[in-house]
C-alpha cells in the first residue's frame, strides 16, 4: 500500500496496518463516516486516536475514533449460556468463537476534493504531519500562527503537538476560551497557565503580537505564584519526565512567569495591606475613592436592600455629589450624617420629596458599604491607590486578587477592570505598549449566567466584549464547571472550547448533544491533565494532554516563613530526640 499511496509522508507505515475499512448492510460508509475492522493483535487503538484509511487510488481519508465495539458469531446470551455447559464460566466451548473490534470514525479530512464514502481501505495509524495537515495545523503554523496548547498522544505512541491559530484565540478573526469541568479534577487552571506561557513564548518572543494579561484570582491561591517554579519538575518519576518531554515536543520553556505584579485590596490590619494569602511582601494593594465607585454602588446590594425608593434617593444623593461636589466617601458620610440630623431635629417629613424613612434606609445602605467591602472603598483617611493598568505592557502580566470580596464586590472589581482595558483598546489616543490583552476570571457562570432573568451591568459587558472585542484585541478565556450554566451568547462567542472530566447530569444537556455517545462517556472518566478541545478552525474536537505548568499551583506553595518554621520545628524536635 506504501508503494500506492500518494501521500506516504501523512501515514505511519512503520508501525503496520491497524485494520481495514469495510462497508456493511448494517453499518454502511458514509461522507461522513467509515468503519473498519481492527487487525488481531493490535490492542492499541482507543477513542479520540486519528487513523488514516488508504483506498487504491492512492487518497487518503483520515478520521477519528469515536466507538468502538465488540462483535461475536454468537445468536443470542441463551446460546453462549448453553455452550457454557448452561452457565459454568469455567467451561471451554466445544468450537472456537470467532470474535473482532469493529472501530467507528468520523471524517476529518480526504486527500480527494470528491465528497463520497470510502470502500474498502487499509488503515493505518496517521503520522503527526499527517494529523497536523488533517487538523489544518499545516496552513496556519506554517504562517507563524501556530500557538501550542497540548499534545495529542496517538495510538503508535506518537506525541502529536496541538496547535491553535492565534488569530482565532485572541483574535481578529475569532477569539475567546471557554473552559469546564469539574473542579478539582479537570485542572483548569493548570491548563490556562500553561497556556498562557505557551502564547508569550510564540507571540511575544516571536515578536508577532504585544500582549498583556489581566488574571482575576477568585478563590484560594490559584493564580497567586505565578513567579514561581514548580518543584514537581524536581521529581524523576515516570510522567513527570513526559512532562518535559510534551514541553520539548511544544517548543515552550520549562520556567515560571517574568513580568508579573498581583494587586488586592486594602487591609487595614496587616503591615504589608493587602487582603491576599500571598504574605511574602510581594502584593501590591488598591483601595478607591467615591469617584471610582459611584456608579457601582446599586449593583452592590441585593434587591430587596435597595429598592425603587432606595434608587430615587440615591438618584438625588448622586446630584448632590455633582453639586456640591463631594469628592471623597467621608464626605459623603459627613453630608448623609448632616442632612439625618436636620431630619431628626426638625418637624420635616420629607428629605427633596422622599419620605424620611426612606432616605433613612438609603443613608443606612450607603454608611454600611465601606464595612461591606472593606478595603475596596476609602474611608477613614485611608488615601487612594489605583491599579496601574498604564503599566501593562508587552509580557507583562496583572494577577488581581478578589478572594477576599463577595460576589458582587468581585464583580465590580472584573467589570471595572475589563471595561478598562477596553476603552484603552479603543482609544487610538492613549499609548499603550499592547495590542491584544488576555483576561481570565474563574466560574464565570457567576458573572454571565444563563439566567434570562439576570440582567447585570457585568453581564452586558462580558457579552458585549464576547461580541466584539475580537477585533480590539480583548481576548476572554473562562472557566467554570458546567457550561450550561453560562450564557449562550459567552459560549457560542468563544472560539476555542475545551472540555475536562464532566458529570453524567452536565452532559445530558444540549450543549453536549453533538458530542458522540461514546465521547460523552469518555468525558466522565478522563484522567487529570486530559482534556477534549474543539477550535474553529478544527473539523472534530481532539483528545488532548497537557504537561504541568511551569509555575507552582498556588495551594501547593508554602511560602519562606512556612518553611522555615517548619526547618525550626524540625530542628528542634531532632535536638529534643538526641537528648
């Protein structure tokens, strides 16, 4: 068949012929679809692999994986029961049962520009350029576009790099990641990290874009050392040494991030003042006036605390603020403490039309949010200090920590932040030294749920920039559990999406109907660092596997004064042994 083919370079003839394809009255060929039947021996294959059929034209058709099933010459379980000296497990069958693996593929891509079924063809293991010009890999690496994200490992053995075309991860053409799975074991934010070090290594260094990244660090220590290295690469164990094998094969460095500021809120209580886990001096804190906040503050109480009479205070308690003016929050403290006292002493009713107890509740609201998000608003003579987001540059990366604030604090905070950066974007006036910038914000659904009935300022503005914010340079990558839970117009935006290990109830959802059976089963057993991704310029989603990140995860990270309590309590209970 190697002689015959034409495209001997797209098949790994090396490792043999893995089966035939056959077309059959119960399991016929199709454009779309070919089965064949796997040779004996050959107890490799599994889904997700990429083969290559050869027909004796000398064409090629490549496909994936995505069934595979057991046929016998076998009636029915009464007969194979029977044979079994009626049930004994043990017992040898009087004749041999004649038994086969039967794979199932979907067509990626044929080396003929006719659309039909293929017949009978020797299949084969497809060879990485063969994987790569079937995935399409070919036309945009070979244009310097090629962004690694993870390797594809095939059923030779083969470690297969995974490219994406930058001008569909961050734009103009497409942009946007979305990413799920469940938490804790489909390791999201491993994967983002190394991600992200793999797009500064060939973008950056490569000089074909400038960008920046924004990271939101909602929960724990997730994004928190980035700076630093990770001590699993200090091991000598068997996938450890994959590991730098898949860093090799994807032509990314094995070190942490440069170029990276964290910034959190304000902490009254600690010297180094920030609220962040993080204690090694190395975090910066932000703290804001009224000015920055002013037009946040109804979305930071709930509905039943600030309601439409709460509202039209504040409505006259914003022009006052313009009038008077009132530039810092104690101010506004001092003139809502002011006008109560008027209230309490004199025969009045009514503050500008509203009936006092009203306004009683909306100065109650607005003297209870500094306490409610302490550390985010200036009161106290606390002075104000901004993130310096006109210090993003050219690598440079802005970790902004939120733990510490509530939903609706954190919301504000990413809202802010991202509309930011946008008009930066979009104002050709202001210098920057970007041109793309990355965000990433973790549980997404929190801030663009699926919810018709949640109408957020944060929400609009995650859609909007999912709209349009290909064509600026503002890029989002995503994450949460369950896809199902953000909102459609996010997902359906994002260009690159990428599934981890899944729950059967998530995966009963529409959103994972175009997925075969068998992949969907697939997705609830797949092991850390394994994952399914489908990109734009991919005709089927593929089987992936990424390496550790570079950098330490943020919960496994024990910082110099951790270590060295536990170097002096060791110590000390060595001593207290030897006596």
């Amino acid at each position: 068949m190697k002689d015959v083919c034409k495209f001997p370079d797209y098949v790994n003839f090396e490792y043999g012929p893995i089966g035939k394809a056959t077309s059959t009255k119960d399991s016929p060929n199709t454009s779309a679809e070919f089965h064949f039947w796997i040779a004996d021996g050959v107890d490799t294959l599994e889904l997700g692999n990429i083969v290559a059929a050869c027909t004796a034209d000398g064409h090629v058709t490549f496909g994936t994986v995505v069934e595979l099933r057991t046929v016998m010459d076998i009636d029915n379980f009464l007969s194979d029961y029977i044979s079994h000296d009626f049930g004994n497990p043990e017992v040898v069958p009087p004749s041999d049962i004649a038994e086969m693996m039967v794979a199932k593929c979907v067509v990626i891509k044929s080396t003929t520009e006719r659309v039909r079924p293929i017949g009978r063809a020797e299949t084969y293991y497809a060879s990485e350029t063969g994987v790569a010009w079937g995935l399409g890999m070919l036309d945009f690496a070979g244009a310097g576009r090629g962004v690694p994200i993870a390797v594809m490992e095939n059923g030779d053995g083969t470690l297969i790099p995974i490219l994406l075309d930058d001008e569909f991860l961050v734009g103009p053409e497409g942009s946007h990641l979305n990413m799920s799975g469940i938490s804790g074991l489909a390791t999201k934010t491993s994967l983002v990290e190394f991600l992200l070090k793999s797009i500064l290594d060939t973008m950056v260094r490569s000089e074909r874009r400038r960008v920046c990244a924004v990271f939101f660090n909602v929960k724990g220590k997730d994004m928190l050392y980035l700076d630093k290295p990770n001590p699993q690469y200090e091991e000598d164990d068997p996938y450890t040494n994959k590991c730098r094998q898949m860093y090799s094969k994807l032509g990314v460095e094995l070190v942490p991030f440069e170029n990276v500021r964290i910034f959190a809120p304000y902490d009254r209580r600690y010297e180094g003042h920030t609220k962040s886990f993080r204690r090694d001096g190395k975090v910066e804190h932000f703290i804001w006036e009224l000015i920055e906040i002013v037009e946040d503050i109804p979305e930071l109480f709930d509905k039943d605390t600030w309601d439409e009479g709460v509202e039209a205070v504040w409505v006259d308690v914003r022009d006052q603020i313009e009038r008077q003016p009132i530039r810092s929050y104690d101010e506004l403290l001092s003139y809502l403490a002011e006008e109560r006292r008027v209230l309490a002493n004199a025969a009045i009713s009514h503050w500008h039309g509203h009936d006092k107890q009203v306004y009683y509740k909306a100065a109650k609201n607005l003297d209870a949010l500094p306490g409610l998000y302490d550390g985010l608003v200036c009161t106290g003579g606390v002075d104000e200090v901004d993130i310096p987001l006109h210090d993003l540059h050219n690598g440079s990366i802005f970790v902004i920590d939120i733990q510490s604030l509530n939903d609706r604090g954190q919301a504000m905070v990413f809202n802010k932040i991202l509309k930011r950066v946008y008009r930066m974007l979009l104002d050709k006036n202001v210098k920057k030294d970007f041109d793309t910038a990355i965000f990433f914000i973790d549980e997404l659904n929190k801030f663009a749920p699926r919810d018709p009935t949640v109408q957020a300022p944060i929400k609009q503005s995650v859609i909007e920039i999912c709209a349009r914010g290909r064509s600026l340079g503002v890029s989002l990558f995503g994450v949460e559990q369950f896809m199902s839970q953000v909102d459609r117009q996010v997902v359906d935006n994002s260009s690159t999406l990428i599934y981890g290990r899944t729950g059967p109830a998530e995966l009963m959802t529409d959103q994972y109907a175009w997925l075969d059976t068998d992949v969907r089963n697939r997705l609830t057993t797949i092991p850390r660092g394994t994952f399914l991704l489908k990109h734009a310029k991919f005709v089927q989603p593929v089987f992936c596997k990424f390496p550790f990140p570079s950098c330490v995860p943020g919960d496994q990270y024990e910082e110099e004064e951790g270590l060295a309590a536990k170097r002096e309590a060791a110590t000390a209970f060595t001593f207290k042994r030897d006596l």
